[in-house]
C-alpha cells in the first residue's frame, strides 16, 4: 500500500510566522503552498518552493478566496463564477513564477479553507475550481475530497485527481469536514489522530463525529501546518504508517 503525506505550507507573511515549514518538509512527500490571497508572500513563496525542491517533496498552489485579513477562512460570495475561476488561475500562475525561479514545478491544486469547503459541498464552486485548473494546465492534478462534489468535477473535465482525507480534522456523515469554531472539529491529540488514519487506510472508511461509518478512497493524507502539534502530527503519523507497511511517496505528476 502506498499513500502520499501532505500538508499546506507557506502560510507566513512578512514578519508574521506561522507553521515550521522546515520541518514540515522533512516529514511530508507532497506541499500545499499558499499564494498570497490567504496567507504567503513572494519571499514566502520562494523560500517554500527552494526547500520542497531540496528535499525532494512535491509542490502544487493553495489557492482561496481573497482573504488575507481572515485567513481564507471567510466565506465570500456575489463574485461570478468566471471571475472566480480567474482569481484561481492568477494564484496558481504566481506560484508557477516563484517556483520556476528555484527550478522546481507545480504539479497540483488544493484549495484553502472558506473555498475548499465550498468547492466540496456545491457543485458550481466545484465546477469554478475545476475549469480554472484545466484552463492553466489539464495535467495539474486536482486535490478533491472522497464522496464530494470535486470528484464529480474532475470526472466531468478529465483532470487527474488525488482524493483526500486530513488526520487533523472530524468528520460529518456525508463526507464533509466538521465546520471549525465547533466543538471536536480540530484534533489535536497526536496519537489518536495516527491511530484514526491507519485504521482508515486498511478499512477505506473514516468513523465520523456520530460514530458512523464514511467510505472514502484514499490517495493522499493531509496534516495541517499551522497548528502548534503539527509537526509532532505529522512525524508520528508518518513513523505509525511506516510501521503498519504502508509506503510513503509523491504522487507521480504527469
């Protein structure tokens, strides 16, 4: 069994810190990197895109609705879905520009926070997300989550995808994360989370917050990176995985 360990970086700005993003891409195989609307700046950008490339781990754009102040995390509507898929585009095309500087590519798209909830519970915003990736490059792989509306999108439009599950987050019974702000949405607890991913691995099931069973194919892992056990997270989860036999590695970009 091989699987691909995530998770989203460069999300500092400025003088502002957040996450260790060096540490970080010493654990996973593949990074999210932000794009500047949500979190990230040029240097930022740089610097996450230079160390991916030297330890070897894939890169693809984070991009979210314009939301520096709130983090992405705001939900912003009454923009057009043809605007939409514009703004998704100049994200990614501007992380494509840093990383060409270092040498490295950008090989996939996640969307970040208030628009990757949105892109997997309604169809249009699913839609939006995936026409902009097609429109900069149909080989860019789609990050999607299992059961949602992104995976019907990547269908539609032939994108190559990678579905999705996150160690650090609850879940619903229809497949959709637990809203932040409510109680038991973040975990925290390193062991527990391990625990929950290796069991989700061998079961191709998620257990949600009521105790259900949730189906779920499962390509790649995300942690979060800004979170204060992050790193922790992601070390132990990569450590139990390897224990269980359960092989570690990038996603192949074609």
């Amino acid at each position: 069994m091989r699987v691909d360990l995530n998770s989203d970086l460069g999300e500092s700005f400025g003088a502002w810190k957040m996450g260790d993003d060096d540490a970080m891409l010493g654990i996973v195989t593949s990074a999210s990197v932000a794009c500047g609307w949500h979190a990230g700046d040029p240097v930022v950008m740089h610097r996450a895109c230079e160390m991916a490339k030297k330890k070897g781990v894939a890169i693809g754009a984070h991009p979210s609705f314009n939301d520096l102040w709130g983090f992405g995390r705001r939900v912003i509507r009454g923009t057009s879905f043809a605007d939409l898929e514009k703004q998704i585009a100049y994200q990614i095309g501007a992380l494509m520009g840093v990383a060409a500087m270092v040498g490295h590519k950008v090989t996939h798209v996640k969307a970040h926070g208030a628009l990757g909830n949105l892109i997997n519970d309604e169809d249009d915003f699913a839609m939006a997300m995936a026409r902009a990736i097609k429109a900069v490059d149909p080989k860019l792989v789609f990050i999607v989550m299992p059961g949602r509306p992104t995976v019907k999108a990547a269908e539609k439009l032939g994108l190559p995808m990678l579905q999705e599950i996150f160690a650090d987050r609850a879940y619903q019974d229809n497949g959709q994360l637990v809203m932040r702000g409510q109680p038991g949405a973040v975990i925290h607890d390193v062991d527990l989370a391990a625990q929950r991913i290796v069991r989700a691995l061998h079961d191709n099931e998620m257990i949600s917050v009521t105790g259900n069973k949730v189906p779920v194919k499962i390509d790649t892992i995300c942690v979060h990176g800004d979170t204060p056990t992050a790193v922790e997270m992601a070390r132990q989860l990569r450590e139990r995985l390897q224990k269980a036999g359960i092989e570690l590695m990038a996603y192949t970009a074609t």
